[in-house]
C-alpha cells in the first residue's frame, strides 16, 4: 500500500480545478455559433419575419425547446460534481415536458381525426428527425468531452439530461427553419427527434465518460 | 467521519503540496477500507479501496473547495462500490474452493448482515439463487437442484436480481459512511 500511495504521491502536480461557468459559457457559445451558422447557410423559414413571428406556436416550440435545453444543460454540468445528484434536475425536466404537451394540445383545439395523416406530413417528419439528430452533435459532443474532464457519479442520467438538452437545442435551432406551426406535427416530430438523439447519448456518454 | 482537514488537504494537493496528499491518501485510505469492509465480501475491500484511491487521485480537479469534501470523497466511494457490484453480476460464477483461508470474521459478518438485508428487498425466488451462487459458493446446476428451479431460470434470476440490486443501491442512499 505504501508503494502505490507513493505513485499516486510522486504523480502529484498542481491541477486547474474543473470551472462549471466556464463550461457552460463554452457550451453557450458553441450553441449560439451553430445557431447563427444555420441562419447564415440560409435556413431559416421564408416567412420567419412576417408570419412566424406572430404565430403563436413558433413561439411555443421555441420557448419550450429553449427552456428544456437549459435545464438540460445546467443538469448536465451540474452533475459532473460527483457529490451532486442529476435526478431533480430530471425532473424538472419532465415537468417542463409535460407542461410544453399541454400547452401544445391548448393551442391546438382541432381534434378532426381526418386530416391527421396529412397533418403529420411524414417527409417533412423525417427530414426533421435527420435534421434535429444532425444539429444535436455539437453540443453532444462537448458535453460528452465536459463528462470525461468531470466526475459524473450518476453516468447513465447525466448522459441523459446531456442528451436532452442537446435534442432540445437542436430542435430550438431548427425551429427557425422548420415551416410547421401545427402543434400536432410538433408535438409528434420533435418530441420523436428530441427522444432519439437524447437515446443516442444516453447510450453512447456513459461508455465514452467511463472513470 | 473525518478526523482532520481533509477539504484543508485537499486543497493544498490541488496546489501541488506532495506532503499534504500523502497524509490525506493515507487517512482516506483507511476511511475507504472500512466503508468497503461493511458493504463487499472481504477480499474486494483493499481493490475496491486502491480504485477510489485512484478515481480520488485523477479526478482532484473536480474537487470545490467552496463544498466540503466529505460528500465528495463519499460519492466516489459509492460510485466504485456500485462499479463492484456490476463487476460481481458480470463475474463467472465458480464454486469456492475448500482451501480458502478465512480471516477477518468480524467485517465478513457486517457485509453479510448488509448484503442480506439488501437481498431481502429481492423477489425469494431471486435473493435465494443469489445467496447460493454469489455468497455460499454453489455451482448454477447445485443451485437449480437446491431451489427446483431449472437451469436457465437460475441464471435469469441471478442477472435479474443483481440488476435490481445496482439499481436499487443507485437510487437508495446505501452509501453513508
């Protein structure tokens, strides 16, 4: 025992403490850059100035996206502190998921079973989830790289809120572009995109943030 | 729990100070093996500890001196304990062999105390399979015979129970010093 605590000891050198400010105004940053690169690829929806930005839906899927990606987020780098659990932030989470179903279904009122299918318009529903899944990687990826750097005691539910909060910014993101206001096709699409890419993290973080 | 400064060490470890981490291993390391010895069968104690020793000493930098360090060292400890655990589940079951030295009668009797009263939280048809495989040393066929339960079943019921018995233990708060 003595020998091993003597390599632990002679391995010793001064360490930069883990800042999580720091990592989540990197975070930011990154988010608001892929934000302003998908606009400037010319993304954005032709009548996001006239018609979206009146329509009360746009705003829905935007505040609710933009709410839960920051709970996400703060969940996530919060739980890189071993002592600090993930799961009320989970839930929180899950409130604010609930709340943006209901509010969804509020401003919906249309329950004609008919149009349904169409309403879904399932091309536009898969480009969605190939394009939620797309803008989800950057800040997947940095906060699989801030859950190696961390301790993460709780992987599997940090990787989860991580997931989360990276499904939600992409679809926050893609909002801009998206031409669907139907809380519908909303509700089904991004809650189906936000619940893969946060799958693909939640199988993949744990693996990558092993310690 | 703690008998000196501790956050104090650890801080003067962050800043490089060797004499300072060595004292803080050595306290910690001691505090580790005890914590380990109430809740793993005695021969996983000094791993389990120099694995928390290790996991201490590579993640140091997320160590806030604002927090105090007992919660901290505490959650690292769990968290390699419940590594254990999942180690134990995918471990090959063998039967023990009659040569083993026993030692150390009094921590064995403290993790069996806690280990059963965690296995009664278990379906019976599970915490009995387990206790025979996992802690008394039965081969899965021994077992099958013991408890009339087929082969395969065994088998699925030591996944299954030692599944739920991770997950329990990372919800559940086990884990006080």
């Amino acid at each position: 025992m003595d020998d091993f605590l003597g390599r632990l000891v002679s391995d010793l050198e001064p360490v930069r403490r883990r800042r999580p400010h720091v990592e989540a105004l990197v975070l930011a940053l990154l988010c608001l850059a892929e934000l302003a690169l998908w606009l400037a690829l010319n993304q954005a929806r032709p009548n996001l100035m006239g018609v979206a930005l009146t329509t009360p839906t746009f705003w829905w899927k935007l505040a609710s996206s933009g709410l839960i990606a920051g709970l996400g987020a703060a969940t996530a780098i919060n739980s890189l502190d071993p002592a600090v659990s993930p799961r009320r932030g989970l839930i929180w989470i899950a409130i604010a998921f609930v709340a943006y179903l209901i509010v969804g279904a509020f401003t919906d009122g249309r329950f004609d079973r008919i149009d349904i299918l169409q309403r879904l318009d399932w091309r536009d529903g898969v480009e969605c989830l190939e394009k939620v899944v797309l803008l989800s990687a950057p800040a997947m990826t940095a906060l699989g790289v801030f859950m190696r750097n961390g301790a993460p005691a709780h992987r599997e539910e940090t990787a989860l809120a991580a997931g989360i909060a990276a499904a939600a910014w992409a679809a926050f993101v893609f909002s801009f572009g998206c031409p669907h206001d139907d809380p519908l096709y909303i509700g089904v699409w991004y809650t189906l995109a936000c619940a893969l890419s946060a799958s693909i993290a939640r199988v993949l973080l744990p693996w990558f943030a092993r310690w | 729990m703690v008998g000196s400064d501790w956050r104090g060490m650890m801080i003067a470890a962050q800043a490089g100070n060797g004499g300072a981490y060595r004292r803080l291993l050595e306290e910690v390391g001691v505090w580790l093996r005890r914590y380990y010895r109430r809740r793993l069968p005695p021969s996983m104690v000094d791993d389990a500890a120099q694995d928390a020793l290790i996991a201490i000493h590579q993640k140091r930098h997320t160590y806030d001196p604002a927090r105090p360090f007992e919660p901290w060292l505490a959650a690292i400890a769990r968290y390699k304990w419940i590594d254990r655990l999942r180690a134990l589940k995918r471990a090959p079951s063998e039967a023990l062999s009659l040569d083993i030295e026993v030692e150390d009668h009094g921590s064995a009797v403290v993790s069996a105390t806690v280990l059963d009263a965690l296995l009664r939280g278990l379906k019976p048809t599970q915490s009995a399979v387990i206790r025979l495989v996992k802690i008394q040393g039965y081969s899965i066929e021994e077992a099958a015979q013991h408890t009339g339960q087929s082969i395969s079943l065994v088998k699925v019921n030591i996944h299954r129970g030692l599944a739920r018995l991770a997950k329990e233990l990372e919800k559940g708060d086990h884990a006080d010093g």
